[in-house]
C-alpha cells in the first residue's frame, strides 16, 4: 500500500488538490512537503499533534518534511472562527514560544530527513511596498473575502492585519517551493483556503505548470459529536509539565470503544493488519480494552518515549491494585498530581493526632480509631491497624511523600517539607 493509499484507508484526507497528478508524483520521487504552526503558546496539543502525524508518515515513507515554525505569521495572528480578534503577543514571547515548539518537534521528529525553518527568516524582510506591489496586486479582493475562515468573520469584523495572514501564507509556500523544493502542503481542514491561495501564487509566479498542492486532514470528532481533544480538565498537551505522560496515558486508556480504532488509524503507525485484528477484539472482548491499552502505549511512547509508557502503566497498576510503594517519587508526582494532597511537617507523629490534626484526612479521633482498627487505613500501600502506630516522614519515599490511602480507592498525598 502506498502512503497515499494508506492514508485514505485511515481515513485521513479531507480534501487534496489535484489527485491524480500528486499521487503520481508521489511515487515517482521523493517529495518536499511542510506543515505549519505559529507559536502562539510555548506547546502543542493533541488536536495539533494530528496533521503532523501525517507529517510523520510521509517522513518515514522516504519525503521529505519540513515543519514551519511560524515566528512571523505568529506575530500577526490568523483569523481563528471565534468572533474577536487574537491577543497580539510581545515578540519576547513569541521568541520564547518558538523556541519552546521547536524543542517539542525534534523530539517527535528526529533528526532524520526533517527540516525546521522559520517564516520569520523572510516575511521580516519584506517591506511594505514590496509587499504590496510583489504580492498585494496578486490577490483579488473579492476572492479573499470569499474564504471559509474570512467570511466566517465578517458579521462581527475583522481587522486588515488578520485578513491579510492568507498572503503572509502564501508567502510562505512559495518561498518553500522555490528554496526548499517543497511541492506539497498540509494542514487542518481549516487551512484549505490559506493553502490553495499558496498554489494560486506560485502559479501566477511560477506559471501554470509549476508542481504545487494541496492535503487536508478532517475536523475530527468524538463519536458523541464533541470536538476531539477536550477533557474536564482541558487540554491534552504534549509538554510533560503541562500534561505528564501518566495523564496522557490515561487519556488514550479511557477512550471511547467507538473512536479507539479511528484513533488508532490517525495517531499510530501499526498495519492495517494489526489495527484490524484490534477491532476485532474490541468487537469481541471490549471489557479487556486491548485495543486501548495498545493506542495509550503508542501514542504515549511517540510523544514522551518507552520510558514514560512504562512509568504510566507503573502507575496505574500500583493505583490499581494498591502496591503502591514500588512507586519511584517521579512517578508519585505523575499519579497523584491531581489528587486531594497537604504539606506535612518532618516529624515523627501518632497515627491518630496525624490523621486528624496535620492532615485533616479524617474529621474526628473516633473516626480515625475506627478506621484504623477496620483496616481502612493505608500508609504507602501497607494496611496500619494499630492505633499507637507512629508516622515516621523521613523514612518514606526520600522524605518527600507519604501516600494515604482511606477505604479501597480514595488517596491523598502528603508532601514532606523540611
């Protein structure tokens, strides 16, 4: 199968620009493609992991990838579909926010038949009249205003800055077409409209003949009609500070079983053989969640590594089954980030006193007794049934963590200050 088969099977193509000729210039030689972002935050999600995932697979097909670190369309802004404008950002930020997703994709990517450029690098040489008379005379006005995303602001307004980010776009493909050889762009469904003004430029500068197109990925959505990507919490991202690989893992672990194959199609490079074998399974035996288990293990080792996919399946087992004190403090620190905690001091305490007037875990004396005496009591993973037991910090995880456990599933964390 080739990888523009592939793609089709795994139902990621929304819409492409004259198939025909860029599915036999794909298997003809080894093409230039890019995908963009602007650094407007200092990480990626899981909704934009998805057109690089893309990105990935024509890279391991033998192409050529180059990811655009938009540094200079993300000093403007693109015209989003809310109804106001975008917060401009101090170019500091911006800086710090480039720096930050270039880190993040060379981490995903490797250094291996990857290009990363920055559309900083020319769009700020461009003055205004250049601007205007190299590029403004190619774009008609009427045909602008037509654009999904532009139209879809014009009800509330929009200001020219953001209604010219399709140019400044544009820009971009030509110059990756004429100094990096690059013949194909893709991005989100949302993007059509900026990528073909792309093709429409390099034509009227290139001539008609000039190899250029277009790829799509589709909006996705959850099987309940939601936007993909979204939890309780928020987003999903890929900075282990802001979301770590055990959240992440668990995300994946707790999808739905009627997205878990689409979402093993779109974020994982397993076969069509495997991932159909999978849903047999889910199909079949949908309480083992075998086909979840694979998708959390994938998309996690992609993002953080096989060392992070190892911690996480640590940690849930340990929650799991109660074990908790094989637990390392780094992994303490992923499993219980969101879990009841309070600060304790480094000093030896009776159970009873420690329960209820350092941690405030139970409400009363009596009702600690009793629960200590019930065997409802865990102290990194072992049951204290002795009401005289005394609470030793120092000796627990480094001296920086005591895991309480009340009833089967209820934890709070008890972090050690010196």
């Amino acid at each position: 199968m080739d990888i523009f088969d592939d793609l089709k099977w795994r139902g990621a193509i929304n819409q492409v620009s004259d198939e025909e000729n860029l599915k036999k210039l794909l298997n003809d030689k080894s093409v230039g493609l890019y995908c963009g972002t602007d650094p407007t935050g200092d990480s990626l999600h899981i909704g934009h992991l998805i057109p690089f995932m893309m990105l990935k697979r024509f890279q391991l097909a033998g192409h050529r990838a180059h990811i655009l670190i938009g540094s200079g369309t993300g000093a403007i802004g693109d015209p989003s579909g809310r109804n106001s404008e975008r917060v401009l950002q101090t170019m500091e930020q911006v800086k710090h926010n480039e720096l930050a997703l270039t880190k993040q994709m060379k981490n995903l990517f490797g250094a291996d038949n990857i290009t990363i450029v920055n559309n900083y690098d020319w769009l700020s040489k461009i003055g205004m009249l250049d601007f205007l008379r190299d590029y403004g005379k190619l774009f008609n006005i009427n045909t602008m205003l037509a654009k999904d995303v532009v139209a879809s602001r014009l009800e509330n307004g929009i200001s020219y800055t953001e209604f010219t980010y399709q140019i400044l776009q544009a820009v971009d493909f030509h110059h990756l077409w004429k100094h990096n050889d690059v013949q194909l762009q893709i991005g989100g469904s949302d993007q059509w409209g900026n990528i073909t003004s792309g093709i429409d430029l390099i034509h009227k500068l290139e001539g008609t003949d000039a190899q250029a197109y277009a790829l799509t990925i589709p909006l996705m959505l959850k099987a309940d009609g939601t936007k993909f990507g979204k939890t309780a919490g928020g987003s999903i991202w890929l900075d282990p500070e802001k979301t770590t690989p055990y959240e992440f893992y668990q995300f994946w672990l707790n999808q739905d079983d009627r997205d878990v194959i689409k979402y093993l199609k779109y974020f994982t490079f397993l076969d069509k053989e495997e991932i159909e074998e999978l849903a047999k399974k889910v199909e079949l035996q949908p309480e083992k969640r075998e086909a979840q288990r694979r998708l959390a293990q994938e998309v996690t080792e992609f993002v953080h590594g096989k060392k992070a996919v190892k911690e996480a399946e640590n940690i849930s087992k340990a929650l799991f089954s109660g074990a908790v004190k094989d637990l390392t403090t780094s992994e303490i620190e992923q499993g219980f980030k969101n879990m009841p905690s309070v600060n304790v001091k480094d000093e030896q305490k009776n159970l009873v006193e420690w329960l209820v007037d350092i941690t405030k875990i139970e409400k009363s004396r009596r009702q600690a007794r009793e629960d200590i005496l019930n065997g409802a009591i865990y102290l990194n993973g072992e049951r204290i049934t002795d009401v005289n037991y005394e609470v030793e910090p120092a000796t627990s995880f480094d001296g920086k963590f005591i895991i309480v456990r009340r009833g089967k599933k209820k934890y709070f964390l008890a972090r050690i200050v010196k």
